[in-house]
C-alpha cells in the first residue's frame, strides 16, 4: 500500500512470505532446547502458538504465489509443477505442517496418544524439505540457502540422537 516492495512486489511478497515461515520454523525447532538450558521454561507455551505461525506463513506463501504469481491459472499451475520439482518439495512440507497443524490442539493430542508425538516428530523432515525448496527456487546451494542450511544443523545437533533413533540409524539392544 505504501509502495515500497519494489520493482517486483509480488516477488517481494513471496520471498517475504517465504522466508518468515522458514524464520519462524526455526524459531519454533529453538524452543525445546532453550526452555531446557534457560531458567524460563515458560517459553514452552509459545511453541504451539509459533507453529501456527509458521503454518500460517507457509499458506500465505502459497496463495501469494497462486494469486498473484500465477494469477489463479491452474494449467499453468499444473505445468509450473512439472517443470519445478522444488514447488513439489514445498508442497510435500506444507502438507506436513497441514497435518501437524490440525493435530496441535490439546483435544487431538489426548486422541492421538503416543502416534502425535511421531507424527510431530515430521517436523525434522519438513524443515529439510523446506530448505530444500528455497535451495532450489534460489538455483543455488552457496550463499543465503547455505547459511540457512547451517542455522539448520545447528538447530537439530542438540537433537542428533533423537533423530538417529527416530530414523532407525541408532543401534537396537539385541537380547
């Protein structure tokens, strides 16, 4: 409204878009480990709500690039899903996020039992999918994808056993 997304707003949009939800999911994937090492576990609270957040950034991003990229042609649509495997990829971790966004609610969780947690636990392979994604719409793997590749390791290295053991990569206990 005030224009100021520059020469190409709908390209500022989605970027913008874009990249808070992948701001957000990391800092919703740094919640857990600060409410450990900190003396404020309250921060805990927070986490739902920034996972809806996240969510939330992920369906603008989408709309945003349907409405305004494409101007709602869905053959053109069809075939930009053909032609760009990373628009795949976004949309295999928007559908992730989906699913863990409809089962955040306390009722679903308690119905859920122990499969929630499993099913949150998609949350690892989502944020490699949607850095995957901006790898590719950037065609590029060296500068900004790299750093954001970087913050990601960092973030998931105090989990690394939680991961091995969720993939199956840890060693089982034979009897």
């Amino acid at each position: 409204m005030t224009n100021q997304l520059g020469a190409d707003p709908v390209e500022a949009l989605i970027n913008f878009t874009g990249l808070n939800a992948i701001h957000l999911l990391f800092i919703t994937l740094l919640v857990s480990p600060a409410a450990r090492h900190l003396p404020c576990g309250d921060i805990m609270r927070y986490r739902r709500l920034l996972g809806l957040y996240v969510f939330a950034y992920a369906v603008s991003h989408l709309l945003v690039y349907i409405f305004f990229e494409l101007q709602r042609d869905w053959s053109l649509l069809a075939s930009e899903i053909i032609e760009r495997p990373y628009i795949i990829v976004g949309l295999c971790a928007l559908m992730i996020l989906t699913a863990l966004t409809v089962t955040s609610f306390e009722s679903l969780r308690k119905k859920m039992g122990r499969r929630w947690q499993s099913l949150h636990n998609l949350i690892y392979v989502c944020l490699v999918l949607v850095l995957l994604h901006f790898s590719w719409s950037q065609k590029t793997i060296i500068a900004e994808p790299l750093i954001y590749w970087a913050v990601a390791a960092i973030l998931l290295l105090p989990r690394k056993d939680k991961i091995k053991t969720w993939f199956g990569f840890s060693k089982r206990k034979r009897r």
